[in-house]
C-alpha cells in the first residue's frame, strides 16, 4: 500500500470527505503499519487531528497502526496543544 497523502489544506470544511476518502482505500486487511505523509500540509486547523485521530482509530480496529511522516512544527505543536501527540507516532 502506497502511503496516504495529507492535501496542503485541511479545514473543517474538508475533515469528513477527507478521512471518508482514505477509509475507501483501505483494503479490507491493510498491512501492519500504514504511513501518511503530512509534509505537505501548510493550512490546517485542529479538524486535521481529527481526522488523524480518526484515521489512527480505524486502522486501529482492523488491527493496523499508523505512522506520520514529514509531520511539520506547527503540526507537531498543535497535537501537543490538544495532549494528542503522543496518539500521532510519527518517523
């Protein structure tokens, strides 16, 4: 499985189409680890925890974890803010 992709913007408006559209390419058994790449996320609101945490928690039921790479400062601080950080391993 090639690894998940944050867009550059995720606002509220974005949240549910986003997480629906990454819970679509999940097969049915995903492998161990699925990674996503937040590098390119620049616009974003605490909606993209959210969705993180939404993403964690699925892949989490079908026995699978996730791993974010490039995740950026500002995302990293904003995790913190909220105490979800340590939910959100990252590379």
């Amino acid at each position: 499985m090639s690894p998940l992709k944050l867009p550059s913007t995720l606002l509220h408006e974005q949240a549910n189409a986003c997480l629906a559209a990454w819970l679509a390419q999940l097969p049915e058994a995903p492998p161990a680890e699925v990674v996503l790449d937040a590098s390119a996320l620049t616009q974003f609101d605490s909606s993209a925890l959210a969705v993180l945490l939404g993403l964690r928690r699925a892949l989490s039921a079908k026995g699978s974890g996730l791993r974010i790479e490039g995740m950026t400062r500002r995302l990293r601080e904003l995790a913190l803010l909220y105490g979800v950080l340590d939910l959100l391993p990252s590379a």
